[in-house]
C-alpha cells in the first residue's frame, strides 16, 4: 500500500513507467510460467496471477496501473457489494464464480409503463 499510495502521487508518466515495470516484472513472468505449465498439463488456477495467461501484455499493464496508480483504493466484500447494488434498486444481483472474482451483475426493472 506504501507503494501504491508513492506511485500514485508521481507524475503521469512515472506512474505508466511504474506499471510497465510491474507488469513486465511480476505479471507477464507469473502468468506465462502459468500458460506453459497449462500447456503441460498442470493444474495452475492457484498460482499467482495464472488468471492473466491468455491475457495480453497491455492487459496485464493496465491492471497494473490500476492496482498502483490510483490515489483512491477502497476494498469491499462482496456482501457489501451486493447491499450497495441492492440499495440502487438492482435486483437478482449475482457474482462471477470464476476469476476475475470481482464481477458482479444485477437488473434494473423498468419503470411502470416501459415494460
């Protein structure tokens, strides 16, 4: 978090800097490791980052930028997610069981007369 909040502040193009450094250090290396060991037949959904191995480069750099980049990181749960979706008025709210976990979809019904 010290570093996300230290990147965040930095000018622009640091903190694109800062993320093409994360993605090429830490992304790309962890999910191409995942995809050749898939290739091998291996089980890889628990390893680090094996969510991002038929992901592009630029994928992985702007997931980075958004975990580094950003000033304001607030985590919630997905109870809390599904309360504040709720409380919009969504109903039938429901959450991706695979990665990337943090999916969620809710509906909307429509006013009386546009039905």
């Amino acid at each position: 978090d010290a570093v996300r909040r230290g990147v965040s502040k930095a000018p622009r193009l640091l903190r694109f800097a800062a993320a093409d450094l994360l993605a090429a250090l830490a992304y790309y290396p962890l999910a191409r490791s995942a995809r050749a060991a898939e290739v091998l037949g291996l089980p890889v959904d628990s390893w680090p980052l094996s969510h991002y191995r038929r992901l592009s480069f630029y994928s992985m750099r702007t997931d980075a930028l958004d975990r580094i980049g950003t000033r304001l990181e607030r985590r919630f749960t997905a109870a809390e997610i599904r309360a504040m979706m709720e409380a919009a008025g969504l109903e039938r709210v429901s959450f991706s069981e695979g990665m990337p976990y943090w999916r969620a979809v809710g509906f909307k019904r429509p006013p009386p007369g546009l039905s």
